[in-house]
C-alpha cells in the first residue's frame, strides 16, 4: 500500500497535475457562485479540455471542480438568498438570515470548514471501506431508493420550524410541479399545455432562482419606505476564530452530518443533494439549542441554531461528493450526475470503473485517492479568499444590486437549456415566492418537492409494476423496515421538539418569576 501510495504520488506531483488543479479550482469556485451555473454544467463544459490531458490530471480536474462548486453554492445563498445548488437551498434561509444579522462571514466561514472537514471524512470513507459501502450499496433496490427519497421529504418538516402545516402545503406544491413532463412510465405528457419545451419538466434551478431570487427582488421593491431590510456589510477580517469557535461547539454537528453525507452519498444516484437535506432535518430535530421568542404563532430561529444547522448540512454535502464515487470507482456505477460524466472520462483514457481498477490500475486508484485530499485541503484556503472577495457585492447600491439580481436571474435561467422558456419560470416562481411568503408559507420545501418528487415516483413505479402491484414489498424488506422507522421518527420529532420546547419556556418563565419574589432587593409588601 505504501509503494502504491509512493507512486501515485509522483503521479499527483506532476506539474502538469498541479496546474490542472488550481485552474480547475478557480473554475469552480466561480461557476458555484454563479446562480444557475452548477456543478454538474461545470463538469460537462470541463469534458473536452480533458481529452487533450492524461488520466490522473483529466480526473482530478473534475475531482477538484466538483469539490469547490458545492462549498461555492453557498455564496449566493449568503449574500443574494439564491442557492447556487439544490443542497444549498437546505440551509438558504439560515445563511441569508445571518448576513442580514450581520454575522454573514462566520455562517460562510462555517460552511466552508465543515465543507473541508466533511470533504476530508468522505475521502476516507473511500480510501479506507469503498468496497464494503460499495458491496452494501448494491443491495438497494427500487424499494429502499424510495423510503430514501421519502426520508428526504420528511425534511419538509423540520425545514418548516413551527408550521409543518403550511411546509406540507408547499411540499405538495412542489411535488405537483414535478409530475410535469412525461410520464416516468408510459411517456404520456402531463400537464404541459402544449409546451414542448415542458415534456422535460420543470428545471429545479429555475425554480430556486425565482423562489428565492427573484421573489427577494419582489419584496424588496413593493416593501414601503422604511421596511426594507438594509443590505449589512460583510467585512471576512477576524472571521478565523468565530468560525473556529462556531465548528468547535458544533463538532458533533459536524460529525454526525459528515456520516450522514458520507452514506446516503453512497448510495448510487443519491448524491449530495439528498444528504444535505437529511443532515439538515436530522439537526433541525434533534438540537439542543434554546429556541428564540414566539413571534406570530412561530418560533423564532436564533442565530445559534442557524450556524448548527449549516453545520450539519454543508459537511454532508461535501462527504456525499467524495463518498459518490464509492459505487463508481467499485463497480463502475454512478453515484450522481458528476461521477457519471467521470465514467465516460474514464472509459476515453482506457480505465475501467470496477473490480479491475482495484486489482491492476492502483497508481491511478490511489492517485485518485490524494486528489480528493489535496483539493479538500486547498478549498480551505481559497474558500477563505472567496468569502472575503464576496462582501465586495454587498457594497454595491440597493438599487442596482436588485438589478444585478435580475439580470444573473435571467442569465442563469436562459443558461440551462438556452431557451426562454426557463427565463419564464423564474418569473412565475418569482411570483409565486412572493405569495408565499406574504401568506407565511416556507419555500423550501417547494424545491424539496420539485428535486425529490420524480425520484419517488419512478422508484414506486418501478416497485410496483415489477410486483403486480404487490405493496408488502415496500414493508417486509429489512433495509426498508429500518428506513420506514427513520420516517416515522422524523415526522414525530417536530411536534415531539415543539412540546419540548414549549415546557422548557414554561419552565424557565416560572422559574424568572420565583425569583423575582424570593429576591431581597424587593421590599415586602411593594411590587
């Protein structure tokens, strides 16, 4: 192993190799900032500089890109409340919140940390039990990939925080939305209206940027004078130990989203979208942290629980990218969209994805294996130099910043088929957005619906049409069984929390009073 090791080094070392990686670095952190411009784009527009390179320097382009574009998404969800990937929309709420706080810098610092640190487990979840979480992955079938997607959409709970009703009203929105296109089983269109470009669907990037992105536009300019939200200033100086304090309470945040990410990411065309919104309603349930006052029937979000929350989801996404290449480099499987343009990568260079990889290309294995460690370690600088270079936005005047927002709304949108139509999604969604949040309903779960729901419709289908419609299968399998318990405590546990909460409020009131009476300083018989 440490020959191997050696080897592959040399392979890694090669000038060549180094310069690939930090192009392929710049380059995806700023196609991730960039609204509509994801990963899986960035890789698709790499493919043909990579037949001109070797194999280690064409898959570690891909490699490193896909490593900074995921942490990268998080930038605009920060400072333009636009995800930049449908992981990020998790958590875009909390970031936003925080910039508007004040506390942008550390909320970004966070992410970027536990994005390295759940990088870093993810490479050695794959160095060190590829072929066993390999192994377990091949025994999902279509049944255990739906309870997975379903335990994905129990995250509409959580993301709710307070009004689960309203969540699963938007939830059902977006899962409606999805039904649009062909159908998954007999090709028939739906709900198209004629629309060719509809048989498709709906692209979910064109519905984050108008929900969150040009609905924010939306509200910001029919706000009266007065209640718009200043735009704050985020300043990354001194943001290096705030971050450091913020991962340190959060650790076991971190921890337990990296494994979170490092196994539904390997589980073959799961990939970091679903990991991130399980990590993120597995810590929404289960924090410990205070919550805030009681503002209109709703509990407030502190700052604390926001900077936990991107804690958990973002080191899940980057453990999931690294742990997606589990089933790909053992069995030549995809684990997302991004391995599977690496699969045809690799096939041009003459590598096969499989069991021979393991047996007789083990310096490129293991050369594979060091670029996944060097371009999580070297996201950590760069991320830093982004953030303190993305503050520069929040200078720019309101109202040309609310332009600005439009115009990246329509780039973005018109950049995903190069066509209009997805320019007028966005303005729907927008509008919609708009809506929806005068009416208080979460638009999260709106995305959660629209990425999910034709994941569960084609794993049902396929279920069932497989078994004569035979629906004890999706009950009496082990695996399922034990997803099926995941679900059900997930749906329990907001109102579980919410009761929680409630009591140690009361407690807390009762208490504050009590002291109040018994203290010395208050002369008897006075109030």
């Amino acid at each position: 192993m440490i020959e191997n090791f050696s080897s592959a080094l040399e392979l890694v070392a090669d000038p060549t190799t180094i310069l690939v990686v930090l192009l392929s670095a710049v380059f995806g952190l700023v196609i991730g900032a960039l609204p509509g411009m994801t990963a899986t784009l960035a890789a698709a527009l790499l493919v043909p500089f990579t037949f001109f390179l070797d194999p280690v320097p064409a898959v570690a382009a891909i490699i490193t890109m896909s490593a900074m574009a995921i942490f990268a998404g998080d930038i605009p969800s920060a400072l333009l409340r636009i995800p930049g990937t449908p992981s990020s929309a998790a958590y875009t709420e909390d970031a936003f919140a925080l910039t508007r706080n004040g506390k942008g810098p550390i909320g970004l610092g966070v992410s970027l940390v536990s994005s390295v640190l759940g990088g870093l487990f993810g490479s050695v979840l794959l160095i060190f039990v590829s072929p066993l979480l390999g192994e377990f992955a091949l025994r999902f079938t279509s049944y255990e990939y739906f309870w997975v997607a379903v335990l994905g959409l129990t995250a509409a709970v959580i993301v709710s925080q307070g009004a689960q009703l309203k969540g699963g009203i938007a939830l059902m929105v977006g899962l409606l939305v999805s039904t649009v296109g062909l159908d998954v089983t007999l090709g028939h269109p739906r709900f198209t209206f004629g629309e060719e470009g509809l048989y498709r669907g709906v692209d979910f990037i064109a519905a984050m940027i108008g929900l969150f992105g040009l609905s924010e536009v939306l509200r910001a300019v029919t706000a009266r004078r007065g209640e718009s939200m200043p735009i704050p200033k985020l300043d990354g100086s001194g943001m290096v130990r705030p971050t450091l304090r913020g991962i340190w309470r959060n650790k076991g945040r971190v921890g337990s989203g990296s494994l979170i990410g490092g196994v539904v990411g390997a589980l073959p065309g799961a990939g970091a979208d679903i990991a991130a919104w399980i990590a993120y309603a597995v810590t929404r349930s289960t924090s410990r942290i205070r919550p805030g006052s009681v503002r209109r029937g709703r509990t407030e979000t502190t700052d604390d629980q926001r900077i936990e929350a991107i804690s958990g989801a973002s080191s899940a996404n980057n453990a999931g990218v690294a742990s997606a290449y589990v089933p790909t480099l053992a069995f030549g499987i995809p684990g997302d969209t991004i391995t599977a343009i690496l699969i045809g990568v690799l096939l041009v260079k003459g590598i096969t994805p499989g069991p021979d990889l393991f047996l007789y290309q083990t310096d490129t294995l293991y050369s594979l294996y060091i670029i996944f460690i060097v371009a999580n370690l070297l996201l950590l600088p760069l991320g830093f130099l982004l953030i303190r270079a993305s503050g520069l936005v929040l200078r720019i005047p309101r109202s040309i910043l609310m332009g600005l927002i439009v115009a990246i709304s329509i780039c973005g949108a018109f950049a995903i088929n190069n066509g209009y139509l997805e320019v007028g999604l966005v303005v729907v969604f927008g509008v919609m957005g708009y809506l929806f949040e005068k009416g208080g309903i979460p638009l999260a779960p709106v995305v959660l619906g629209i990425v999910l729901g034709p994941i569960v419709e084609r794993n049902f289908m396929q279920s069932v049409i497989k078994t004569n419609w035979d629906l004890t299968q999706f009950f009496t399998r082990p695996i399922s069984a034990v997803l099926i318990v995941l679900v059900v405590l997930a749906i329990a546990s907001a109102p579980v929390m919410g009761w929680i909460g409630r009591r140690a409020e009361r407690s807390a009131a009762l208490k504050a009073v009590q002291d109040v009476q018994v203290d010395p300083a208050v002369p008897a018989g006075r109030s």
